[in-house]
C-alpha cells in the first residue's frame, strides 16, 4: 500500500465513524471534536504532522432546513477540524472527517 493510500485508509476510518452528537455529557459524541483528534492520533502513527483548526460560523448561514434551525443552539457555534503537512509537499491542506458517507445520503448539508 503506497503512503498515499494509507492516508486515505485512515480518513476514511475515522470519517465513517457515524456521526453522533451526545445528548448529555456522559456520552461520547463522534462529530467535529472527536473525529478529527482520532484522525489526528491514527495520522501520528505513520508520522503525519496535522495541527487542529476551530472556526466559528452561525447557524443560519449554514444551509439548513428551518425545522433544524428552531432547535436550541449557540450562535456563534464552533466546529474543528484539521489541516495535515503533506511531506513530500511541505503544503498544509484541510482535512475534515466530521461528516460521515452516510449523512451524504441524506441530504444533510456538506
């Protein structure tokens, strides 16, 4: 397997995790925090340097449909993810497992 395709190996791992936001804080959640720090540690194991980006952004700037909207939550929100050193590059690109394939089936927005 190149290094290329194990790069892809491990996203694709932790980006199928399917997506969970807990509902209390004694549950694990797998979206926009603990993916990409799972991501990041399997990277650090075939010697990748990645750096953990947050960014903030609001609700309704994001296309959601309006029932989703009328939930509770904080604006502005946060969501992490990750920017990977490609070694024979020395670039820095965005790397973001968060959304899972499933959720692609689904309409959700991407």
């Amino acid at each position: 397997m190149s290094d290329r395709e194990e790069r892809v190996r491990l996203f694709r791992m932790a980006r199928d995790i399917p997506f969970r936001t807990p509902l209390n804080t004694e549950e694990q959640g797998y979206a926009c925090v603990a993916k990409p720090e799972i991501l990041d540690r399997m990277l650090q194991t075939i010697g990748l340097e990645s750096r953990h980006i947050i960014a903030k952004f609001l609700w309704e700037d994001v296309n959601l449909p309006e029932k989703v909207l009328k939930y509770n939550h904080e604006d502005p929100e946060t969501h992490e993810y990750l920017e990977v050193k490609i070694p024979e590059t020395d670039e820095w690109v965005v790397v973001d497992p968060t959304w899972d394939s499933l959720i692609t089936t689904m309409a959700f927005p991407t």
